[in-house]
C-alpha cells in the first residue's frame, strides 16, 4: 500500500493473512471479474479489445492456478490479491483497470454470496438423494412391524416405514431452508463499493443477469456489510446435520447387539483394532458427531457479527472459514447418508419380536374404555392399575383373567382380549399422518411428489 513505509509486522501478518482460506473463492472471484470487466466494456472503462486482453488473461490466471505444483506467494495478502497480482503478469499495466468502480469490500461480498448460492443448491441436491433413499427404504418396509420409542423406552408399535419417512420429512424441511439461503444470496451487492457506492454508474442489472442474482442490493451500507446469507446457509447446514444425527444415533442404537434392528453395509462399517468381532457402525457415529461442528460454525458467525458497526470491519474476514468447514461436513455427511442407507438392511423376525410386547397395546385397551364412555384420564389409571397388576402377577396383560379386568373396571369385557391381538393395534392409526396402512400409502404417496419437486428444482437451477 502506497500510504504505508513499513512492511506489516510478522505476527500481524500471519493474523491478518487470510489466503490459507480464502483461495477457496478462486472460481468465483474469477467469474465475478469477468463480469465487472464486461460491465466496464460497457460503460466505456475499457474497449473490445482491452476486454478481450483481459479475459484471456484471467483464463490463463485460472489454468495457472490449476496447474500441478502452483503455489501462491508469500506477499499475497488475499485471493483477489493474487488474482490481481497474477493478471498483471499475464497482461502487464492493464491489470490495474479491473478494479476500476469495485471494492475488495463488496468485491469479498459477491464472492461470498456466489458460493453460498452453489452450495446451497448442492445441499438441496444431496438431501433429496438421501430422501430417495429413505423413500425408497419406507416403501419396501411399509409393513414390516417395530416398537416405536419415546424416552428410548417401547412406547407404540409403528411400521418402519412410517419412521423412515419421519427423516425424510425433516430432510424436506431442510430443503426449504437452504433455497432460503439460496434466494437470500441471489442479492448482489457489487456496486455498493467500500460503503457508499461507486463513481461510476456501471449497469448492476446486468452484471446481476451475467453473474445470475437475481436482485441488486438496495442500500450500499447494507451491500457491503451484509452476511445474513452466510447465516442462513449455516443455520439450514446446523438444523441439517441435527437432522442427521439424529438418523445416525438411531443407526448406532439399533444396530447394537441389544437391539439387532439393523446391520450396516461393511463397506460403511469398521472394524476393531483389538477385537475381531467387532463390526461398528461408524459411519453413522461421525452423523451424529459431526452435527456440534456445524452448530458452531453458525453460532461463530453469529457472534463475529453481534453489535459490529456499520460498514465492514476486518472482523467479517472471519465469515469464510466457519462456513467453508460447514459446507465441507455437511455435504459429506449428506453424502455419506445417502450411501450408508443404499446398504443398509433390517431384521424383520427381530423387530416383529420387539413389536410384540403387549404393553405396547396399553393405549390401545384406554381407547376401548373411551369409546365405552369413560373420560380418558380416568381410562389411562384403569389401565395403569392393569399394568400394575400383570407386572406384580408376572403375567403378560393378555394372561389377566376377567376378574383381574373387573376389579378395575366394569366397562371391561372378553373384547378386552380381542384388543391386545397385534393386528388390530398399527391398523388403528387411520388418522391422517398416522402409521396404519392406509395413512401410510396416502404419506408415500405425498412424499413421491415432494421428491420430484426437488429435483425439478435442483434441474430448474442447472439449466
């Protein structure tokens, strides 16, 4: 810098430095100077042929920096920077008319709302081949029997394809918040400057259409020292990777020997390093630990951002790494779901058996006392006292005699025995949303459409 005598100290060059990250930006950078550079044509800033001299220059930029052993060099402060520095030894002087009407400020901006906009759609892209997969999981178990939990204790029996499809659900919900962040990055705030705009009245609209935003930024100020996209692509990738850990958790306590619901492909497993037996189910263990790691990201960004003042401060240099880290985990963990669940297979015998017990048929017996008029609070203590009873006799509910069942109740008859037959207790669910048969093919159905929207989607932005 021309203002400057002194070189910056060494301690606060390698805190200041931000190349170690950000060349991550390479593509876009490149991308949005050819833009800016099309816009300068256009106004007169540079010729057609000066424009031409610039874009090949910045394509021998891009294939230098690809080329096997490239390194950057030491001084190179940034990205745009070395691009800068790069483009000058490429087309000499010229070089210096690229950064005519651009800040690195809102220069820094745009490339970050560009990557945002991409790995947005790429995680829209990633959860819909995890939603084909669970989809395609529900439908070939949608009557296979399993105890539903509640505090991981047996609560109701449900068929495994309606708990599939509660992942598939939360993964659609995902999908809405990431094209949130997508449509919130499709602002463009090149043009904003290092706060107040610009002297030259570059056509913005068409550099946005060249760039593909689909909107300018209103407010220079608000241009330059905007990040809520980067927030919101971290809080789409935070509430994402709960979702999968969640996935991943059930993943490990099911496969466990205690329970025996499901086994992992090997080719998602790992072994023992001590004990040969052992196959652990470690892809799904890194789900379920990836998720803090994403969660931080956002609540680093978050905090970076509390009360800085308006415009931009060296602070929101710190936007990049959270979110590169973020983007990273939470499109392998994506990736790595949709793989892990192509393999993975069930133990119909050991989850009929888990789905067995009759104490799962508790609410079951309640409902027949309400339909015969007693309130349902008073219905739930009946069968408590039923419960109580079996469990203090060491019997089964089924194994009751009827004077057991009129001593509680005499609302209590042979149909009592009828209940706790295991048909009738999926079956009753016919609520919509609920787990019974035809519930059920009524939710694959609606989630065979949510599907094909997201990938219409994901194709609509492709093209």
């Amino acid at each position: 810098m021309a203002r400057f005598r002194k070189d910056p100290d060494p301690r606060f060059w390698r805190l200041n430095r931000s190349l170690p990250f950000d060349w991550q930006l390479a593509a876009y950078d490149l991308d949005q100077s050819r833009a800016h550079a099309r816009g300068l044509e256009r106004l007169g800033v540079l010729d057609a042929g000066e424009l031409a001299q610039m874009e090949a220059g910045l394509d021998r930029v891009q294939a230098r920096m690809a080329e096997h052993g490239f390194e950057f060099e030491e001084a190179d402060e940034d990205i745009h920077m070395a691009i800068e520095r790069l483009l000058g030894e490429e087309i000499g002087p010229l070089a210096g008319k690229l950064h005519t009407g651009r800040s690195r400020n809102d220069q820094v901006a745009t490339d970050v709302a560009l990557v945002v906009q991409a790995h947005s759609l790429r995680a829209i892209e990633l959860c819909g081949a995890t939603m084909e997969q669970l989809l395609a999981l529900a439908e070939a178990h949608k009557d296979w029997a399993m105890p539903g939990y509640t505090h991981l204790q047996r609560a109701q029996p449900v068929y495994l394809g309606h708990h599939l499809l509660a992942y598939f659900w939360m993964l659609a919900r995902d999908v809405l918040r990431f094209q949130f962040a997508l449509d919130s990055a499709s602002v463009m705030p090149l043009g904003s400057g290092a706060l107040a705009g610009v002297n030259w009245e570059i056509d913005r609209e068409a550099v946005a259409d060249d760039l593909g935003f689909e909107h300018i930024s209103h407010n220079s100020i608000d241009g330059a020292s905007n990040r809520d996209f980067v927030l919101d692509y971290l809080a789409a990738a935070a509430a994402c990777s709960m979702h999968l850990s969640r996935l991943g958790s059930e993943i490990v306590i099911w496969s466990s020997s205690e329970f025996g619901f499901c086994e992992l492909d090997e080719s998602f497993s790992s072994g023992s390093s001590i004990m040969p037996q052992k196959v652990n189910p470690d892809s799904a263990e890194l789900l379920r630990a990836k998720s803090p790691r994403v969660a931080a990201s956002h609540a680093t960004l978050l905090g970076v951002m509390h009360a800085l003042p308006l415009t931009y401060g060296k602070d929101m240099q710190e936007d990049k790494e959270p979110l590169f880290d973020a983007i990273d985990t939470v499109e392998a963990c994506l990736d790595a779901a949709a793989g892990m669940l192509a393999g993975i297979s069930f133990d119909r015998a050991r989850m009929e058996e888990a789905s067995g017990d009759e104490m799962l048929a508790a609410t079951e017996v309640a409902d027949l006392l309400v339909r015969r008029g007693v309130p349902f609070r008073e219905a739930h203590g009946i069968v408590g006292g039923l419960v109580r009873d079996a469990v203090e006799q060491g019997k089964s509910l089924s194994e009751l005699s009827e004077d057991d069942l009129r001593q509680r109740s005499e609302h209590l008859d042979a149909s009592y025995y009828e209940v706790l037959k295991r048909s009738s207790w999926l079956e009753s669910k016919k609520i919509a949303g609920g787990t019974g048969s035809a519930p059920l093919a009524a939710q694959l159905g609606e989630a065979a459409e949510t599907l094909a929207a997201v990938k219409a989607r994901v194709l609509e932005e492709r093209q």
